[in-house]
C-alpha cells in the first residue's frame, strides 16, 4: 500500500488541496457544507493522484535516470507498469464518481478536464518538447480552484477566474526555483526545463514576469471579492516578502537562494489561501 501511495505523490496533492479550500469558502460565501468539503477533498485528493500516477507510469524510464526519482515504485520495479496503471484507472474513475455523485456535473468535467490536460498535454506532449512545458502544463493544478467553485454551485464565477489565474502565474517561478536545484538530473533525462536550457539571467527574468502578474493578479482578487482592507493589506506584505526572496536570487543566482525561493513560493501559495478564507468569514 505504501508503494501504491507513493505513485500518488500525496506531498504535491497537498497544495492543490490547500487551493481548494478557499475556493469552497468563496463559492459558499462563508463556510462551506461539510459534505461537499470532504467530498470535493476526497475526490480532488484520488484525482490529482490518479493524474500523477499515471505521469509515473508514463516516465518510469526516465525517472530511473535522475536521482530525485529513482526510488519511485516503478522506477525500482516494486510496482510493474501494468499495476501502476490499473491503479491510476481505478482511482481516476472513483474520483470522477465521487464528484458526480456528491457535487455537480461541472465539477465532474473540470475534474475530468484536469486529469486529461496533465496526462496527455503536459506529461506526454509538453514535458519533453518545449522549456515552457510547466507554464502550459501547469493548467492542470489551476483547476482545483475552478473545480472548488463548481462543486457548491455548478458555476465559475470572476473571483473564481481570478484564483485561477493567481495559481498559473504562481506555478512557473515555483516549479523552476526547484528545477534550478535538480537542472543537472533533468539535463541527464533530457527534459528540457527553462534552467536546463536557458541562462539564469533568462530563468529569473521569466520569473519576474510570472511573479508580477501573480502579484497583480492575487489583488485583483481581494478587490473583487470585496474583502476587508485588513486582507488586502496583509496580502500586499505577503507579495514584499516573496519579491524580497526574488530579489535575493536575482542578486545572487545561486541553488541556496533558488531553494529559499521554493521554499517561499509554498509559503505564499499557503498563507494567501488561508487569508482568503478569513477574508470570506470576515466579510
């Protein structure tokens, strides 16, 4: 059971968890029905690690080529291919029964939308072909907010879109602040991520770029929410601290401060969720 899940890679589906808390919150306009909360968790929870599962069985050969995934159950053989992905079947489709039961039809086709998109856009088209494979491929862990929106009212709302968009422009500077640490694993599978191919210069410029729009886009989002001054002021601190960890990077282009980076980009991701949530009870 412990190797079945690993394939889920349940430290990821953390953070896409912690995004589809306050979507509930926003889309319940306050605290949301337990029933639908454990539901969507749990739906969401076998969703993104059926679509992770299936992404481990797909790449189990490179996963041997690069020391982060070696030890991965397929990689090692401790799980055969074929089990592997009878077991991401069987939990996508609980998750997509899951969602249709206990939510709405909307919910379920995002939720199908999102475990089609990681697995055939980003895993088997993007990751090997373009050094943008994770600002596109990143979709995917968007839509849990969307998906949050629609289980308690079968609708997508602005604030809703706006969230969306938050977690997209998020999603790059994260993902390459870890890459710029595993480049030399990447570069021996051949994947091409921007640190792999591009200079820093190039790398942390991008990231300036994402991470302004995700600064202007997690305002736009307090604003249209009409949340109290108190969480917009807070949120704006919360943008200082993470720029101030890209400024040090861009200052000092080093893997210690790529690491600061990473570790600040769930740091955000985490607090700006929970402001969200008191920014819904506070309203």
């Amino acid at each position: 059971m412990k190797n079945y899940l690993g394939l889920m890679k349940l430290r990821v589906v953390e953070l896409l968890l912690v995004t589809t808390v306050p979507a509930l919150f926003i889309a319940s306009e306050g605290i949301p029905s337990v029933s639908v909360t454990f539901w969507s968790l749990l739906g969401g929870t076998l969703a993104a690690g059926g679509a992770n599962a299936f992404n481990i069985v797909i790449e189990a050969d490179s996963d041997r080529l690069m020391k982060r995934t070696a030890n991965r159950p397929i990689a090692t053989g401790e799980i055969s291919r074929k089990n592997g992905l009878i077991f991401s079947l069987f939990i996508s489709i609980l998750s997509l029964l899951i969602f249709h039961i206990f939510t709405t039809n909307l919910a379920t086709i995002l939720t199908a939308i999102a475990i089609i998109f990681y697995v055939l856009i980003y895993t088997i088209t993007l990751k090997r072909n373009t050094s943008q494979n994770i600002v596109w491929g990143g979709i995917a862990g968007c839509m849990p907010v969307l998906i949050g929106q629609a289980a308690v009212s079968n609708s997508l709302t602005t604030t809703s879109w706006l969230f969306f968009m938050v977690i997209f422009f998020w999603t790059p500077p994260h993902f390459w602040a870890l890459a710029v640490r595993y480049k030399d694993d990447y570069a021996a599978a051949g994947i091409p991520m921007l640190p792999v191919v591009a200079p820093m210069k190039s790398v942390i410029r991008q990231m300036w770029f994402h991470s302004t729009a995700m600064s202007l886009t997690s305002i736009a989002l307090v604003i249209n929410a009409r949340m109290s001054l108190l969480i917009l002021v807070i949120s704006i601190l919360l943008i200082l601290a993470w720029n101030q960890q890209l400024i040090n990077l861009t200052k000092s282009p080093t893997e210690p401060n790529a690491s600061k980076l990473f570790q600040a980009s769930i740091v955000f991701l985490s607090v700006y969720s929970l402001l969200i949530v008191v920014g819904v009870l506070l309203k």
